[in-house]
C-alpha cells in the first residue's frame, strides 16, 4: 500500500499486526512496528495489547512484560483489555 502510495493509517496498520499475531509471526510484527515508526505513525494502545497478546501467546512473557512495562513508563493510558491480556498471559 505504501509502495502505490495508497492512504496508510494505525487503524490499518493494527489490522496486519494483529493477522501476524494471530499467525505466531510475533517478530515479523515487531519489525512492522519499527517501520511505521520511521514512516512518522505511531502505534496505539490497540495496537501495543495486539503484541503483548501475541506475545504471550508463543510463550514470550518476559518480552510481553518488558513491552507492558516501557508502555507505563512512557504514559500511555492502558485500558482494562491490555491488562487482561497479561493477567491471562500469567
């Protein structure tokens, strides 16, 4: 979509995310994550529980821990579905 100069936002962006997640490709989310950065969007809330669930999901805690951590440490707002996310991660 980038490439055909096609209209890109998060909301597009959380949909590829959370298919690679949904998929184990937990790693190849992450460098989706990194290239949207450097393209000037930023990810959300939505977009940051889709990762901690994937990553709970193959097994991956302490990174899912790590992710939870830096998400309170930079302020963002995390709502009740991010938590239980971790509690079912636990």
């Amino acid at each position: 979509m980038h490439d055909k100069r096609l209209p890109t936002n998060v909301f597009t962006y959380n949909c590829l995310v959370d298919a690679l997640c949904k998929s184990h490709q937990v790693y190849e989310a992450i460098e989706l994550l990194t290239t949207i950065k450097d393209q000037g969007i930023y990810p959300n809330v939505c977009t940051y529980t889709m990762l901690v669930d994937g990553l709970c999901k193959v097994g991956r805690l302490k990174h899912a821990q790590e992710v939870f951590h830096d998400l309170l440490i930079n302020g963002y707002n995390l709502d009740v579905a991010i938590y239980n996310v971790m509690i079912r991660g636990f």
